[in-house]
C-alpha cells in the first residue's frame, strides 16, 4: 500500500539520548540504528534472558526507519525514563538467586538498550536514595536535544531534514514537502514535570508526606509547568502528556503493565489509586489556557479510577462548552462493557489464560471507547505482543515464534528450512492481523450499535509504541514494516484470510455474514486504512493542534490550510 503514515506514539529520542554522552553515541543521531545490548542479554540466566529478549532493544522508530515507511509525522513521546524501571526488588529467594546484585545493571541495560555504564549510574543513584529532578535534569534536556536535531542530516538519506511543528499550519507544510519529516512533542508520564527530593519517595503516597514534602513537591510541579509552558516562547509546549506510566508519580494511580517482569518490579507503590488532591490541581494547570498553551491529556496507564475522573471531568467540561477531546495514544481493547466490570478484574496468570484479547485494565473498555468517541477523541492502535493478545493467541504464537527466531538467526537456510520460514511466518502474520483487525472492528462496531448507527472511522490511527521497550509483533519489528503491515491488512480483507472478532464482555465473537461490510460503510478498505495511515491524524490535529483551540484568545479562527495546497519540494 502506497501511503505516508502518522503514528502517535513512537521513542524516536530514547536511545539516543541515553547514548548521547557514550562512546556509540558521539556518532549516531536519532537518524541512526541502535543495536540491542547482546553482551548483557547474555549475562543473564536463561529464564530471564528468554524473556527478555523478546523486548526490542535495538532501534524501531529512528528517523532513517521512518523514510523508509514513509512514515512523515511521527508523535515524538519524550520520556524521562522512571528510576523504579532500574530499582530491581526480586521478591523471593528464587528470584534473587537467579538474579544476583551484581547483574541487575545487565538486566538494566539488556531490557532498556541503554549503554550498561548509564544504567549503572541510575542504579547507583538509587543506592544512595537520591532523587531525580525529571523535569530539568531530563525532560529540558531532552527537548533541547531533540529540536537541535532540525540541524541534523541522515547519512543513509542526506537530502531529508526534520522538523517540529508547532502547530496545525506547519504540520501541512512539513508534511506536504518532499524528504521531510515532521515530528510533533508529546511527552509520556506525569513525572517528568516534578523533583523528587528522594527515591524513597516512590514507594509512598502523596497523602502520607508531610507539610514541608508536599510543598516542595508541588512547587516544583506549579513552576516548572509554568517553565514548560512559556519555554522558547511557548512555541514548542508538548502536544498532549500522558499524565501516568508504569509507575507512582504521587498524582494519579497507574494500571498493571509488567506482565514478564512482574517478580522483579514494583509496579505496587499507586497502583490502581485515583487522582490525590495534587494530580487534580496539575490536571487543572496542563489543560487551563491561562498560563499558556493548553497541554491535553493521554489516559493511557490510568488506573481505571483515574480515567473514571478524568472522563467525568471531560463530560462536565464539554456541558461548559470546553470541547476536550480524549487521546489514548497506544491502546488496545480489554474486552469489558464498563469501567467498573474491567476494575473488577484480579490481573494474575489466569485472567488472559483462555482469552483472545487481553483482559488487562490498562486496556480501554467499551464504556471508554464510547466516551473517547463522544469527546471526538483519538485512539491509537498498538503493536505490542505483550498488551494486545490475550493467553489463546500467545499460546498460538509462542512455538511457531520461536522457531521463527531461530530460522532467523542462521546466516544460510537450506531450501526447506527457507520453506519452513516462509510457512511460520506466514501464519504468524494471519494471527497478528486478525487480532489487530478485530480490535479495530470491535470499536466500530460498539460505536454503530450504541451511537445510532454512526461512523466511528475517524477515531482511529496508529500508536505503535515503537521504540518503547516493548515486544513487537514478529514480522512487524519497527516502523519500516509499515507498509507491509497495512499491505497484508488489506490482503486479509479483501482475500477473506481469516476471521474477525468481536468481545461481549468475556464472550468472544466471530463476525458473521455481511457484518464487516456493513461497517465499512460503503467505503473500500484501501480508503479506510489510508484514513488510519494519516488522514484521521490529519483531521484530529486540523482541530486541536490550533492557537485558536489551545490558547486563551480573543482573536477569530485562522483559516486551515487545504490539503490541496501546492506540493513544495526540497532541491538536493
């Protein structure tokens, strides 16, 4: 399929951040590959390194990958890494003696990509108990070294330059030129906003810190969103934030997202709590457009008690005639009718044993998706092995997978190991794409039902996580496999490949007769996975990614540029 692509959710800058002060990294950008961290991966005992290497460790989103897709916007999720991913609390004594203190940097490094002496920095400042002030020591930096990348050229593609766009405007413009590529800030976790005086704060709660505690917390909250907000002007203030990740920040509970490296990681410290009295007033500060241009807000990681406030809040704003719409920019379907039925849920090995699409919370529920629609929001669809199948499809994938990597590997395959190759990964992409495909379906077909009838097409894109230290779907790795994704999404449709479900609470079910056809509402499938490569984006951010929406003004709406405008080209 021929098609440029927007992703609203990729790392493009984690590795080369973190590689910036390195040896390797004096001479690659965020044009440049990055290789995963072998010497590591083989420090570690089998069981862990079994599941550790199928996180992708080596590059996925990197500029270079994105011509290669095509892929001209991507959403550039800055990440100020949280320092719990690096404090390793093994929680017995099988645990602990296959992962002795003197590897927990090697697991460090082999399941982030991170140069070993980066993370053994992190650790050691972990050891001491010393805080980290995310939002000056990493988030500031962080923003600096990527806009400094607008200066910066790829040696594989010389004559492509990168861009930010600030603004709806420049979006068309960067996008509608030849050999550019255009990013947009967004920043993922409400902790890079904030100084944590200590890392024994992470494992309390806000309401258990005492008066000095608490006002240095939020002091540095207040002035430094004030920072964010008038940085360079306030011409390069992020997008949108995901206000939670996968740990505590002291102001909004988080979901379950550690499934392989639960016994090693403590996700516990916030985990399914709401909003506290200080994430309601950081809340208030990212979206107001008194202080600046207004920050929305990504509910992905959101405990469902958190998302439960943060709808309500959207729904009484929108009966104020404050229009906020509500993002999940990498998102996946949990399969439950409400917020309440999904909370109920005890996330152990059993939940997702027998299941076609995960059960998790941190997944969106049918209630959710409806609310999203009703906000005129967007959803983001995943390509993570371990958020979007449920224990039945991974059952499906695990043997041909690793034999899949095992052919992999070989330098040479013989005629019928080429043969067998070919077959696995053939089946292995019929799987994949029947479970993104009713994923998607499943949205569309809870909006018809429940919204008279209506089109929901519009709210769906690409958030493919890439480059976000997750297990990628094999045959699809990086953003380079792209096209040839919606390729075989169009195949699997067209050519009838498989089947396509769709969830009624736990009851799983095949889609019948000319049901798909129906909800496609008269369109062609090529038409409506170019909408969800980049028109959808296109659309979204022609509303909100405006002065005229974000900032607090009494001037009228600037006319949006029309698509049709003259393509300008880039001279060599």
């Amino acid at each position: 399929m021929e098609s440029k692509f927007a992703d609203i959710h990729v790392h493009t800058s984690l590795k080369p951040y973190a590689y910036m002060k390195y040896p390797e990294g004096d001479v690659k950008t965020m044009w440049d590959k990055f290789d995963e961290r072998k010497k590591d991966l083989k420090k570690l005992c089998f069981l862990i390194k079994n599941s550790a290497k199928e996180l992708a460790k080596s590059s996925q989103a990197n500029l270079d990958a994105c011509v290669d897709a095509n892929l001209v916007c991507p959403f550039l999720s800055l990440y100020p890494v949280e320092r719990q991913w690096f404090d390793v609390k093994p929680k017995n004594l099988f645990w602990r003696l296959l992962l002795p203190k003197w590897k927990y940097h090697h697991m460090g490094a082999a399941l982030s990509g991170f140069p070993t002496e980066y993370v053994k920095r992190i650790m050691l400042r972990i050891k001491n108990l010393r805080g980290i002030d995310y939002f000056n020591e990493e988030l500031l930096p962080l923003m600096d070294f990527t806009l400094n990348h607008m200066n910066s050229r790829s040696k594989k593609y010389p004559y492509y330059t990168f861009k930010i766009a600030t603004d709806y405007n420049e979006f068309v413009r960067f996008t509608s030129e030849d050999k550019t590529i255009c990013g947009i800030l967004t920043v993922e976790g409400g902790n890079s906003l904030g100084n944590y005086y200590s890392h024994n704060i992470f494992s309390k709660e806000y309401i258990g810190l005492d008066t000095n505690e608490k006002k240095n917390l939020r002091d540095s909250f207040i002035a430094n969103i004030n920072v964010l907000k008038s940085w360079k002007g306030g011409r390069y203030t992020p997008f949108f934030i995901s206000f939670c990740h996968h740990y505590n920040n002291l102001l909004a509970g988080h979901s379950k997202s550690l499934g392989k490296f639960g016994n090693l990681l403590d996700q516990k410290p916030g985990l399914d709590k709401g909003f506290n009295d200080l994430g309601k007033e950081i809340l208030e500060l990212l979206l107001s457009k008194d202080n600046g241009r207004r920050i929305l807000i990504d509910t992905k990681h959101m405990s469902i008690q958190s998302r439960i406030y943060y709808h309500d809040l959207v729904k009484q704003r929108r009966s104020q005639d404050d229009k906020i719409p509500i993002i999940q920019s990498h998102a996946a379907i949990s399969v439950w009718k409400t917020f309440q039925e999904s909370g109920r849920q005890i996330e152990d090995e059993n939940l997702d044993k027998d299941a076609y699409f995960s059960q998790w919370k941190v997944n969106i529920n049918d209630n959710e998706i409806l609310d999203i629609y009703d906000s005129d929001g967007i959803i983001g669809i995943v390509f993570h092995e371990d958020r979007m199948p449920g224990g039945k499809v991974k059952a499906q994938t695990k043997k041909l997978s690793n034999r899949y990597h095992k052919l992999e590997k070989k330098k040479y395959l013989s005629f019928r190991q080429q043969k067998e190759y070919d077959d696995i990964k053939e089946k292995l992409k019929l799987i994949y794409v029947g479970l993104i495909w009713s994923n998607i379906f499943h949205i569309i077909k809870l909006i018809y039902d429940n919204r008279n009838h209506e089109n929901g097409w519009k709210i769906i894109s690409i958030g493919s996580d890439y480059d976000g230290m997750i297990d990628p779907f094999d045959g699809y790795f990086s953003v380079s496999d792209l096209p040839t994704l919606f390729d075989d999404m169009i195949e699997y449709i067209n050519k009838g490949r498989g089947p396509i479900y769709y969830a009624d609470n736990a009851n799983v079910i095949e889609f019948q007769g000319d049901e798909i056809v129906t909800l496609m509402f008269g369109k062609k499938i090529e038409d409506i996975l170019s909408d969800i490569c980049f028109k959808n984006v296109d659309r979204f951010l022609e509303k909100y990614f405006i002065d005229s929406y974000l900032k607090n003004t009494s001037k009228g709406k600037k006319q949006s540029p029309r698509r049709s405008s003259v393509r300008v080209k880039n001279n060599p």
